[in-house]
C-alpha cells in the first residue's frame, strides 16, 4: 500500500548539515519503500519548507513508526505531518 507523508517545517528552522546527512542515511536504510522523496520548496524553487514522501508499506503503523525515527521529526523540524493513504493510478514516466 502506498501513502503520502506531507510535512511543513517549523518557521525559522535553519537545516543543520549533520542532521541532514543522518536523514538521507536514514532513508538509505529503512524497511519502508520510498518511492519518492524530497524537499518541499516556495514557488521560486529556493527556500526549503518541508518534506513529501511517496511510500509503500504494509500498514500505517509502519509509516508512523518510519516517520516518528526519521532524524528529521527527532530534530523537531516539523511543525504538521499529515500521513494518508494513497491509490496510485498514472505513471506515465518511461
């Protein structure tokens, strides 16, 4: 089953690089698929604001449990984290 983890950083938050790199790590190693990942940004392309993720997991224990180890959340970057299900129906990459 896939979901959707949509995350939107804390106002101010400035990104430390360890923490970041103990991220990426983090979602080299996990149980959980990622499908998709990465930072969301304004409109300009620069600034980050948050986190999406595409993911597949069996349950949303899983994707809360994934979520909740994520170095990120630990760092208390997020300030809403919505999780929820997601019917995948186009893909039309090549």
């Amino acid at each position: 089953m896939h979901f959707v983890i949509f995350c939107i950083d804390k106002p101010g938050i400035n990104r430390d690089p360890e923490v970041m790199q103990a991220h990426i790590d983090y979602l080299n190693k996990s149980p959980v698929k990622n499908v998709i990942s990465g930072p969301l940004t304004g409109d300009d392309g620069e600034g980050i604001i948050g986190s999406l993720y595409i993911v597949e997991a069996e349950n949303r224990k899983s994707i809360k449990d994934f979520q909740r180890d994520d170095p990120l959340f630990r760092a208390d970057y997020w300030e809403t984290v919505e999780i929820r299900a997601f019917n995948k129906r186009v893909d039309n990459r090549k």
